[in-house]
C-alpha cells in the first residue's frame, strides 16, 4: 500500500514516514500542494495524509482538484475549528486529524481506512442501480456516478445491512471504526449527500423516526 504524506513540516513527515515503514508501508513525501499533484498524477496512491496550510497549493484546494479520483484523505491540521472540519468532510475525506497529534493513532486510523477502502468481489444489483465492489464503482443506467469514499462505504454499509434500521450511532461506529468527534449531524450530512449521488434511487434510504436510517429494497 502507498501513502502520500503532504506537509510542509519535514518533522512531520519524517516521524509519519517511520511509523509507515513499521507496518511495511510505501511512502511518497510533498511539502506543498503543487509537488503533491505531480506525484498524483504518476502513481498509484492509496491513500493521502494531508496538511491544510501549504504554501502554493493549500490542502482543500488539492482536495477539490483530485476529487473524481476517490483517494482516501486524513487531513492532518493545527486547526480545529468545526468550519475547517465540516468543509473538509463535504469535500469527502475520510478523517480529521488535529495537530499535536499521536503517531500511533493515527496509524491506526490509517489501517481502519485502508482495510476497509479493500475491493470485494461482488456486486449489488437493483433495477438498474449497480454497485461493483471489486471495481469500487456505481452505475445507474449504466452511467458511471460520483462519488465520495465515505458516500461509498455508507452505501455499501447500507447494502450489507438491507432493511435494517440503524442508528446513527452505530452507523458512526462501523463507518468510522473508532472514536470519532463528529455527531449525528456527521450521520445526516453524509446521508443527504449519497441521496443526491443515488438520484432517482434516493427513496431507498429511508429516515426512521427516533432510530435513524434504513436500506429499503423489495
């Protein structure tokens, strides 16, 4: 597995860079936004440590321009501020991780992330509403759809739990894989934004009154 650990802070990045080691993997270093971009474009990157505040190129920005491509990101940032988190979360990463930081938990957030981001075998199929799981793919009349990584897992959470409802806080849990700051808030925003990605399919997830959400199919 190959990470990229953008950060202008070579302290940081050399102490990520042998936690990485420790658990055999590769690691491709930036300092900016713009040297991030290149490395993008000429690899195979499975998942992206990622500062904020970067000269050239900050980290939402880089967000944005490397969205299409469903690269799982933990944003690493002194910035706490919920604003820097919500908007970091639209743009679909996966984590926010706040500086001073542990090493070794965010080393342990990056293997929740990276095992659960692995391709699966089958598909789900309903109409013409096809989830490939070894393609990591959504078709809807054989269109290809956008998509955040969290979108895709609630998806897929939701596909191997049909017609069961769920609580928002379990959904926190198993999408998450850990403690996490965020609330039900977190749930319902991300629940909105994979009804806009489903479009005409938008009804198959369903609000349960003083529960939370369910995956109706027949």
């Amino acid at each position: 597995m190959k990470i990229l650990i953008v950060d202008d802070e070579k302290l940081i990045r050399d102490v990520i860079r042998e936690y990485c080691y420790n658990e055999n993997y590769d690691v491709l270093e930036a300092n900016n936004g713009e040297e991030a971009l290149k490395i993008i474009e000429s690899n195979k990157i499975d998942l992206i440590v990622l500062d904020i505040m970067m000269p050239k190129l900050d980290g939402f920005s880089l967000c944005k321009q490397i969205k299409s491509k469903n690269i799982p990101i933990i944003i690493l940032s002194a910035r706490s501020d919920e604003f820097d988190k919500l908007m970091g979360f639209e743009l679909g990463i996966e984590d926010y991780v706040t500086k001073p930081f542990s090493p070794k938990e965010l080393m342990a957030r990056i293997k929740v992330i990276l095992k659960r981001n692995k391709v699966n075998e089958d598909k789900f199929i309903y109409k013409t509403l096809v989830v490939d799981f070894k393609a990591h793919s959504i078709f809807i009349d054989n269109i290809p759809i956008k998509f955040t990584p969290k979108e895709y897992d609630l998806l897929v959470y939701f596909i191997n739990n049909v017609n069961i409802a769920l609580t928002r806080e379990v959904l926190l849990d198993k999408i998450w894989g850990y403690s996490f700051f965020g609330d039900d808030r977190t749930i319902d925003t991300h629940v909105k934004m994979l009804r806009n990605t489903l479009g005409k399919y938008r009804d198959l997830i369903t609000t349960v009154r003083g529960v939370g959400y369910k995956f109706e199919v027949e």
